[in-house]
C-alpha cells in the first residue's frame, strides 16, 4: 500500500496488506473515522478488510458467505460532522 503526497505528489511505501485478489477489488476510505475499508474476491472466497492505513496491516471484518465481489465502494462526504 502506498501514500500520495497532497503537496509533492510524491509516492510513499506503507506497507503490505497481505491480502492477494485475483478478481474484482475496491476501496474507500470512510471520511468521518478515517478507516479504510477494502473488498477483495479470490478463488477461496471474497472478504471485507479494514486496513490500517499507518502500518496497512489488515483485520478481517467479514466473509463473504457465497463468494460476492463487491465495487465501487463508497462513503459519501456528508456522513461527516
């Protein structure tokens, strides 16, 4: 996983998430907590992730029952306070 500079642009190396996709991907970021969320699809199933995105270690949130490949993740900018 990687940054991106706001002022630079320049890329940054966080981390590997240890998680390997082989199928359908997305992520976003939720504005009002600052977690980040990632959806993954591999041949032994999909799962929900949150990602830490200081150190990109990722925690399992939930498995998907019936191999579901979900994007186009999406938080909308008003859920913040």
């Amino acid at each position: 996983m990687h940054s991106i500079s706001k002022r630079t642009g320049e890329p940054r190396s966080i981390g590997e998430t240890g998680i390997v996709t082989q199928y359908l991907a997305s992520a976003t970021i939720d504005p009002k907590t600052g977690k980040m969320y990632y959806s993954v699809a591999a041949d032994e199933g999909g799962a929900l992730y949150e990602i830490n995105v200081a150190d990109a270690k990722a925690t399992l949130v939930y498995n998907y029952p019936g191999h579901e490949q979900f994007v186009g993740l999406f938080m909308p900018a008003q859920n913040v306070e």
